[in-house]
C-alpha cells in the first residue's frame, strides 16, 4: 500500500513539473507603435507555488520509506495539505473573472496596451490531477499507518493474551516457541523434560 502512495505521489510531482511548464494564460499587447505582440505566461509564472509544491510531494515520498508510525501519519497530513494548495491554484485560473491585471503585472507591460488575454486550461488541468493523485497518496500513507499501528498493538497484546490462557491450554504461538527450543508440544505434557527425543 504504501509503495503504490508513493508512486502516486511521484506520478503528482511530475504532473506538477509539466503544469508549470505549459501556458496558462496567454496575453496580446499593443504599444501603438507596431504590430500586437503576444506573451505567453507558463504555470510557474502564473503561480509561483507549483514547482516548490511539486518538491514537497516528491520529498514525501521519498521520505515515506524512513518514517512509520505518527510521523507518517504527520506527513500524510502535510501531503494532504499540499494537495489542497494545488487545486486551489489550478482551480482559480476558472473562476478568477478578470485575470488581465494580474497578466499584465507578470508579463511587466503597461494594463494601458493590454488588449486581451486568453485563458489556457491544459496546465491547470493537469495541477488539479496531481493535485487529486498527491490527496490519493496522502489516503494511501495515512492507511498504511493506520494498518502498521494495529498489527503493532495485535503483536503486543499477544503475550499477555497467552499469559490469560489456561495452564492446560497451549497458543500457537506458545507451541512455535516450544519448537524453537527443542521441545515437542504434542507430547504428554505430564512430562515436561521431554524435548523433541
């Protein structure tokens, strides 16, 4: 489980990578001089968060190889956050209503020769699917301790367990520790220097 939280992690960091690289939003200026010229502002432009965020995911994974317990449930936690900020920035560029002011200002041009921006959805698309792949991850981490911590606590419930049971009653893991020291545990238990003879 947590191998394929990983994976999906390292899939969400490159998807990540490739956002940043792709246009977001495209901008047509005009200084009444020559012809309109157009400028094309990537996802890293665009929102500065996506390559440190991409770091962060990739970072996690590889952390979750050293961590078990609460600490891997903490960086679930922090993988869960990451994610969130990823599709908050993916979805603003859809519901943002103007984004000319914010163009301009990134692309460093004068609003006065703006003349219109387009919107490319392609990259935010991709940061919303990294950023669902990073939330599968964070789910797949969190699962993954949950499920070390209980068959931590079923291990240690196991000997007081045995030491509850009857003295004429023998577990199966009393039995394999019988084994391991030489004693056969079906034999008559009446005669207990009897060891695997």
């Amino acid at each position: 489980m947590i191998r394929v939280g990983q994976l999906a992690l390292v899939v969400a960091a490159g998807a990540l990578w490739g956002a940043s690289r792709m246009t977001w939003v495209q901008i047509t200026t005009f200084d009444g001089l020559g012809h309109p010229q157009t400028a094309e502002l990537n996802g890293a432009t665009w929102s500065t968060a996506l390559l440190p965020l991409a770091l962060v995911v990739l970072a996690a994974a590889g952390a979750a190889l050293a961590v078990r317990g609460w600490p891997l449930r903490v960086l679930a936690l922090l993988v869960a956050a990451a994610s969130a900020a990823m599709a908050y920035l993916a979805i603003s560029l859809w519901v943002v209503e103007d984004v000319a002011v914010r163009a301009a200002r990134l692309a460093e041009v004068p609003i006065a020769e703006l003349i219109g921006t387009e919107r490319h959805f392609a990259g935010a698309s991709l940061a919303l699917a990294a950023a669902l792949l990073s939330l599968l991850g964070a789910v797949l981490l969190m699962r993954s301790a949950a499920k070390g911590r209980a068959e931590t606590a079923r291990y240690r419930r196991g000997p007081a367990v045995a030491a509850d049971q009857p003295s004429d009653t023998m577990s199966e893991r009393m039995m394999w520790d019988a084994l391991d020291e030489g004693a056969d545990p079906t034999a008559d238990r009446v005669n207990p220097d009897s060891k695997g003879r």
